[in-house]
C-alpha cells in the first residue's frame, strides 16, 4: 500500500512463493539492482557458456532483506534442481547453484527473475499485516513476472484489481 514506511517494502510488488503455518516466504519482483547476471556469474565463478549468453545482460533483483547474500531464482517452467520449492503449476523458486549452472549451459530454465535476498514473515505475521491494511493483495499472473518491464509490474498488478496505483490513498479506513 502507498502508506508503507519500511524501505525495503515501500513501493514493491512482493511474489508470495510459500505461505504455511510456520509463516511466508516471498521475494520483491520489481527492484532491479546495478548488477546484471553476467556479473553475477562472474561472481560464483560460472561461465555463462553459448547456450546461456541471453541472460548476461538480465538485472539481478533485490528480492527482500533476508539472507541478501544469497541467491534466489524464480523460474519457469519448473524443471527439477537440488533446492526447488514448487510455486505454482509450472512456477517454481530455487536457491541451489545447480540452476544456474543450467542456466550457463542449456539456457534453461527459459524464464528467469534471479534475487539476492528474499522476504519472510513469521507464524501469523503476514496475516496481522494484512489485517492493518500494510499489504494489497492481487492473484498472481506469471506474464507480470516474467514479460512485463520491472518499473511496470506494480502498476500492471494493480491494474488486475481495477486500480491505478497512483491514486491509491495513504489513508487506511476500517469497518
């Protein structure tokens, strides 16, 4: 919501991957970083080879405060690697090095959203945001993911609700 004050989320459209009792995982989809993913291959010492040579130039995305030394990529189709959690019905997220090793070589998975970091919500933390209105909540459609423009993801989902997100209030009202 446009009233949220914490930086790492104020202006984020957040991608819910896992939600349970024990609490949530999630990783912001639309804040790009200064590095590209040939650096970032560089980095882990990975050779993007022929096969891979499209994602270099692909932004690495700050994916939430938590463990931002680590990687998260969230991908489609979901294919199978060391440390995968299934999303969806062909979305999945994987933090194992051995996803990016395919991605150098065979260029798969084809589409890819790669994070350092990653944001988590304790047991009911989640909910008792939503109940304060910190959070708007649309269903997810994998073409914001993975087609649309970082800087047009959040107005494109808002847009799935039939709101601009400009003229969203700051103002939150309870019944």
């Amino acid at each position: 919501m446009p009233a949220m004050v914490d930086p790492n989320f104020a202006r984020t459209l957040t991608y819910v991957c896992e939600h349970n009792a024990e609490g949530a995982l999630g990783i912001v989809v639309n804040r790009p970083t200064d590095m590209d993913l040939g650096t970032l291959f560089e980095r882990v010492d990975i050779r993007l080879e022929p096969g891979g040579r499209g994602f270099a130039a692909l932004p690495v995305y700050y994916g939430g405060p938590v463990q931002t030394d680590r990687g998260f990529v969230l991908h489609r189709p979901s294919g199978s690697w060391q440390s995968t959690i299934s999303v969806a019905e062909d979305i999945a997220l994987t933090s194992s090095r051995d996803i990016l090793q395919s991605m150098s070589e065979s260029g798969e998975p084809g589409e890819v959203l790669v994070t350092l970091g990653y944001a988590g919500w304790s047991a009911g933390q989640i909910e008792w945001e939503l109940s304060q209105n910190a959070w708007l909540t649309v269903a997810a459609d994998p073409r914001i993911l993975f087609d649309v423009p970082p800087e047009e993801r959040l107005p494109a989902a808002m847009q799935l609700l039939g709101i601009d997100f400009a003229s969203l209030s700051e103002v939150a009202g309870h019944a």
